[in-house]
C-alpha cells in the first residue's frame, strides 16, 4: 500500500459564517473594551514606573505636614475658602469642632 500526501481536509480549518449586523456590534464592542483595558494597564504601568523612579513625589509615607503643603500648593483656593471659613466660625468654635475631629483622624490613621 501506498502512502499519498493527505491533503487538507475541509475538517480541519473550521469556517464560520460572516457575523450578522448584531453580531458585529457585539464584537466591535468587545474590540473596543480590550482596547481600553490595555489602554489603562499601559497607563498604570507607566504610572508605577513613574512612581518608583521618584520617591520623592508624594505618598502615604509623607508626614501630614508634607501633605498638608502639598495639597495647599495645588489647591489654593481651597485653602483660601477653608481659612475664610475658619475667620468667620471663630477660635472658641475651631476649638470645639477640632475636638471633635481629631480623635476622628487619628482613629483613621491608623
């Protein structure tokens, strides 16, 4: 008996019909959702990365004062509205609302 080449068999490759007009928004949807996703772990990746390479930008391990500063320099109005605030309420209630509050922050610190 003598071996032929087999050839290819329809079998092997599996054809499917074209997708209908449903079918190829879901998967234009699905392409799109990937999309993004490698988007965001591209752009967290680099965010890491970033991170790491400058340990002094910022973080959890800042003291409050450093924090504190940074967010007054990038929040300046902000600021400005809370010390309004502070001058309009008075010292007697600034003392009494941060005996309040700071027990409450520090539990939060921890």
């Amino acid at each position: 008996m003598a071996t032929t080449p087999s050839s290819p068999s329809p079998m092997s490759q599996p054809v499917f019909p074209p997708p209908t007009a449903a079918q190829q928004r879901v998967l234009d949807r699905i392409a799109l959702q990937r999309e993004r996703l490698r988007a965001r772990r591209a752009a967290r990746a680099q965010s890491l990365a970033l991170a790491q390479r400058e340990p002094g930008a910022g973080g959890m391990d800042e003291s409050m004062a450093l924090r504190a500063a940074g967010f007054a320099r990038e929040h300046p109005l902000a600021v400005a509205a809370m010390a309004g605030v502070a001058l309009v309420a008075g010292p007697r209630r600034l003392i009494r609302w941060a005996g309040v509050l700071l027990p409450m922050l520090m539990r939060l610190r921890r």
